[in-house]
C-alpha cells in the first residue's frame, strides 16, 4: 500500500501549478479556448441528442366468429366497424401530416442556413 502514499491530491495540484507556471500565456489562453469550445460542442451534442419518439405499438386483436354467421350479421358488424376504422385511419393521417409538416420546417431552417 505504499503506492497510496505517491497519490495525492496535494501533490497533483502541486504539479499542475508548477507545469503551468512553466507556460507561457499564449499557451494558457489557447488551453482555455480549446477546452471551452470542446465543452461548448460536447453540451450542444448532448441538448440536442434527445428525440422523442412517439410510442405507437402495433397490436392486432382477433375476433372469433362462428362459422355459420348470416349475411346480416356480417353486415351489421361491419356498419358498426366502419366508422371505427375510418377514425383509426383518419388519426394515422393527421399524425403522419403532424410528422411530415415537423420535417418541412426542419428543411426550410437548413434551406436557409444553405445545407
């Protein structure tokens, strides 16, 4: 455990000191430019990164019918069906008008910045 005794944190402020003290001040100005602009570019990625993906899950139910239904059931079943489906299809529409329109403005931002 006497390699402990060699980590300090004293002693590695101490020898941060004394290398930088060493520099000259064009150096030190350079050093603070480069690690603010890494850290600038590291936040910016890091805000950014994040999109919130809608959650739509894909579930298909399965109705069992008795075999010797009537045409008049089928039908009936289907006039109480249709309107559901066409809600259903109606909303898929309008959120992939929502998507398409998000895309449009995120093209007309990069159109204008020339991208």
């Amino acid at each position: 455990m006497s390699f402990l005794r060699a980590i300090s944190p004293l002693r590695a402020y101490r020898d941060l000191r004394q290398f930088l003290a060493t520099r000259k001040t064009y150096e030190l100005v350079f050093l603070v430019l480069a690690i603010v602009v890494t850290w600038t570019i590291m936040f910016a990625i890091a805000n950014n990164s994040t999109v919130e993906k809608v959650y739509r899950p894909n579930i298909v139910y399965v109705e069992q019918w008795s075999a010797n239904r009537t045409d008049a059931e089928i039908i009936a079943q289907q006039k109480i069906d249709g309107p559901k489906e066409k809600a259903a299809a109606e909303e898929v529409r309008r959120q992939d008008a929502e998507t398409q329109a998000a895309y449009k403005r995120l093209d007309d931002k990069l159109k204008k910045y020339g991208l």
